[in-house]
C-alpha cells in the first residue's frame, strides 16, 4: 500500500460545485502539502501544514480551503470549483528538512500518486 | 523572471548518450537543491540532493554553482528507463526558520530511444 493515499484519484464535476480532495499518510510525517500541477507552470503550493494546530497558505491559496483533521489526514476543497481548477493535484508529506543547522535529513517530499480533476 | 528556470526540452537522445541539465535559480539566500524525477502520469520522486560539493549516484552526477547560481544533472550512458521529467528544486529557508520556501522549476523531458 502506498504511504501517500489520494482520494478520488480521477474526478470530473461541473462549475460551482463542491469538491474535496483527501490525503492520507502512514509515514508519521507532522508536514503534509497540497500542490497542483499544470503543463509548463510546474508543481506550484497551495497550502501547506506543519501540524495539526498549523496551516498556512502557499502561493496560489484563492479558490482553495484545506483542513487538518489529524497528523495523518490532510484535505483540500474547493468551495466553487472553477474550469481554471482543472489540473493534477499532489498531497505530499516531509520531515524535519533542518535543525539548527545540523542536517536532520533531507526534508525529501513524499507524494501521493496524484488526483486528477476536471471542472467542465 | 522565474524564482527557478528549467529548459523544457524535450530531449531526445539515443541509449549510451551523455545528457545534461541544467537549472537557475534566482534567489541567491537558496540553501538546499535537489533533483526530482517524475514518470509519466506519475508522482515526483526524489532523485538525488544536490550538495556544494557536488555528488554522484551511479550514472547520475549533480552539481552546483552558487556564484552563476545554477544546478545541472549529469546523465551518463542513459537507458530508455531514464525517460521522465526531471524536476529541479531549490529550498530558499527563510529568516532561520526550518522550512524553506520550495519552489519546483516546470521540468525537463527526457525521452531515450533505442
């Protein structure tokens, strides 16, 4: 079983309606992002999640909510999905990337296998 | 002008060929760098960390070059398994703290053929 679950992995809906994306981890990870993806523009950050007590918006946030509902479960909706929503949308998780400048280890994202949405 | 800038591509190169990449980055407070592969319809996946020294990993050879602030992978004797996006990432840790802002180049295709 894959340490990065994302729910539903295809998704196709129409303008206005609301959608939500679910994450899973079983890597113990306190960190969970949510990316999307769209051809030439790379993978950019929605919002991301230090822990349960801690969210914060990356740089494309407007359109999106996320909600934190333990150290494993991370979830993005979308109150009004848009057509301009339509991508491949990544969770992915860390750890610690630094500490006091000593390297804890590489802070290497985990992704999960990708949910595809379509808004028509 | 982008935080993180990749050429496109696609490359396209025969089995045994020498390829290289490379990747800017515009944020000279850029601390960590790292080299992501991404199959086809597939996740991202860590290919290697990039270190100052530069690092090697079998056919893979990373580099980095603060003063002209770029980063490249070299890719010796490819194989039509090394066909996949290759993904650049440079974390910019800000203002001390842990985190650093990742920011992800939009990738270079490479496609091996026979």
């Amino acid at each position: 079983d894959a340490d990065v679950t994302q729910t539903p992995r295809n998704r196709i809906t129409k303008t206005g309606k609301r959608i939500m994306l679910e994450c899973s981890q079983t890597k113990g990870h306190d960190r969970m992002y949510w990316y999307r993806q769209d051809p030439g523009l790379g993978l950019r950050l929605i919002y991301y999640s230090f822990d349960v007590k801690d969210i914060n918006k990356g740089e494309i946030s407007d359109g999106y909510s996320v909600s934190r509902q333990a150290q494993a479960k991370f979830s993005l909706s979308l109150e009004s999905a848009i057509p301009n929503q339509t991508a491949l949308y990544f969770c992915a998780t860390s750890d610690l990337p630094w500490t006091s400048g000593i390297r804890a280890n590489t802070g290497e994202l985990f992704f999960g296998e990708g949910s595809r949405l379509t808004v028509l | 002008r982008k935080e993180v800038e990749q050429d496109p591509g696609p490359f396209n190169v025969p089995e045994g060929a020498t390829v290289a990449f490379n990747c800017t980055y515009s944020n000279s407070a850029s601390q960590s760098f790292f080299w992501y592969r991404q199959d086809c319809r597939k996740e991202p996946k860590l290919l290697m960390s990039v270190y100052s020294s530069g690092n090697e990993d079998g056919r893979f050879t990373a580099q980095l070059n603060r003063a002209s602030q770029y980063i490249s992978l070299l890719i010796r004797d490819s194989k039509l398994s090394d066909s996949a996006t290759y993904l650049c990432v440079v974390n910019s840790n800000a203002g001390g703290t842990s985190y650093g802002k990742l920011t992800f180049g939009q990738g270079t295709i490479l496609t091996v053929h026979p």
